[in-house]
C-alpha cells in the first residue's frame, strides 16, 4: 500500500469517526470506503445560504449564515469528488459569483456583510473589497476543469490569465491558487509555459520547504504564522499537476515521508495556519485529514 498503509488509513478514519463534522464524515465515506455521493451532496446542501452562496462554517475559518467567496473552493472540492461538476449545480453558482465580482473579474475572499460575523485577523473585511488571483484561481480552475460555460467563467479566466502573467512576487496560498488554475485552464501549452516561470519564483523566492529537517532553508511569508511552511506536496496534491515538475523525485518523496510522519496520535493530521479559534481550528482537521489521504492516495500510496 505504500505510504497509505493501513495502519495510517485507520488512525484517520478512527480520528474521522470521533471528531470529524457530518460534511468530513461523509466524504471520508465516499472516498474510502462504501458511502453515497448523494449522501455528502446532502451534507453540503446544509451549507447553502439563501441567495446560492455557501456560508455557516463550510470554510472553518469563515463564519455567520452569508455566504462568501472564499467558501465556494471547498463548494466545488466536494463537489468534484462526488461527480456532480454538472451545469444545473454550477450555473447558479456563477451567477451568485457574478454579482459579487469586480468589474475586472476578479472576485474578491470576503465580503463586507462578513463584518458583523467571527472571522480571523488574517481575513480583513474591506468597505470596498478588489478582487483577487487567491478566490478567483481557486474557483475558475476547476470550473475550467469540467468544461463549465458561463460568461461570468469568461471574465475571471481573463483576470486570471492577466494576473499571472504580471506576476513578479507571491507567497504560498497565492501561489496555491495560481497551480488550481493553471490545472484547469484549457490552453495547456500557456498553462506550462506560466507554470515553469511560477515554478522558478517559488523556489527562487524560497517559499516551499525542500527539506522539513531544514526549515532555516525556507523564508517564512509576510504574515504567515512561525513554522508555516509549504511543502512540495502542498503545490502539487497530485502527480498530474503542473507544479510536480517543479521538484525532483527525491524532493517530493521527502516530502510525502514528512506527511506520513506528521499523522499526529489520535489519527489527524495538525493545521498548517494560524490557528484563531479553538472552535475553527477543531473544525478544520478533519478537512485537512481528508487531503493529506488523497496526497498520499494521488502519488499511489494505496
């Protein structure tokens, strides 16, 4: 089984099974074992806000019933992984994204109705919030992904496109954000060409951890919390991204080691972010659980 033994794959489901939310619950069933899409369908569903967004929690660190546009990346995550990118799922979703979206096409994290709700020091809540490479490459690449058509689909490809091609500098989600679109996008030739340049600012500006033993060797981002690094297998999550090509074999099976060896006692795997709320923090693992076993799923460690 390689790194995915069945020893790691218990101890997940056993923390899973004790701590996980219905949502985390029933992916894990889904993915691993006999579960039903259309029982996490249903468990998603509960997410939805009033007006086609997703709200209540379904991102841990974003709170209150609005929803916000950092939440829709998670959205569409359990939406790929239960079959259901299709059109009468999606196209109401551009439509809300549509009338949140800057003239540019770009989307902004959150909103100024979050204002009133708990959010993290690290989410200002703007008067007049831009849109951003972070929220739109996120949603835009997977859309692109499954073939999705809608004009708001059109506009923010461009914001992206434009953006990326502008970019001189970034820190780690940014550049988390640029691989999900470049994964996605339809012009596959452009995709490689921007992803060997991203590659190059990556290691350049030493914002990926090569080597865990050595974190002196990384230089931490602006902002981010003491210790928290991306690792080669946070860029690519799968041997099918473009950001595999960026580190050699023995970085990344060094890399998968350290995500194994991680996998704390009771089965979990530890937040990598600033943690803010004990509340928020609680409700994240078991997300993050779920995508260090697809990782190691990915890279056919089971």
């Amino acid at each position: 089984m390689g790194l995915l033994t069945e020893t790691v794959l218990e101890k997940a489901a056993r923390f899973l099974w004790t701590s996980g939310r219905v949502l985390e619950q029933r992916r894990f069933a889904h993915l691993f074992g006999s579960g039903t899409a259309s029982g996490v369908l249903a468990a998603l569903d509960a997410y939805a806000d009033e007006e086609g967004g997703y709200a209540f929690g379904l991102e841990p660190d974003i709170r209150g019933p609005l929803g916000q546009p950092i939440a829709v990346p998670a959205a569409l995550r359990v939406l790929e992984e239960a079959g259901r990118m299709v059109p009468e799922r999606l196209v109401p979703l551009c439509d809300w994204l549509a009338e949140r979206t800057d003239p540019d096409g770009g989307v902004p994290a959150v909103l100024p109705s979050l204002r009133p709700f708990p959010h993290p020091p690290f989410m200002p809540v703007a008067d007049d919030p831009r849109g951003d490479l972070l929220t739109t490459g996120q949603i835009a690449g997977p859309l692109l992904r499954h073939g999705t058509e809608h004009p708001w689909l059109r506009a923010a490809e461009r914001f992206c496109r434009a953006a990326i091609e502008a970019l001189e500098e970034t820190h780690p989600y940014e550049a988390g954000a640029v691989v999900a679109f470049l994964d996605g996008v339809r012009d596959r030739a452009w995709a490689a060409r921007q992803g060997v340049r991203l590659g190059s600012l990556v290691r350049e500006q030493r914002i990926v951890l090569l080597d865990p033993e050595k974190p002196g060797e990384a230089r931490p981002a602006p902002g981010y919390a003491p210790g928290e690094f991306h690792l080669p297998h946070d860029y690519a999550a799968s041997p099918g991204s473009v950001a595999r090509a960026w580190f050699t074999d023995a970085e990344m099976d060094r890399s998968l080691q350290h995500l194994v060896a991680v996998q704390e006692e009771d089965g979990g795997w530890p937040l990598p972010w600033a943690q803010w709320s004990p509340a928020t923090a609680f409700e994240a693992r078991p997300g993050v659980t779920l995508a260090a076993l697809l990782t190691l799923r990915a890279y056919g460690s089971a």
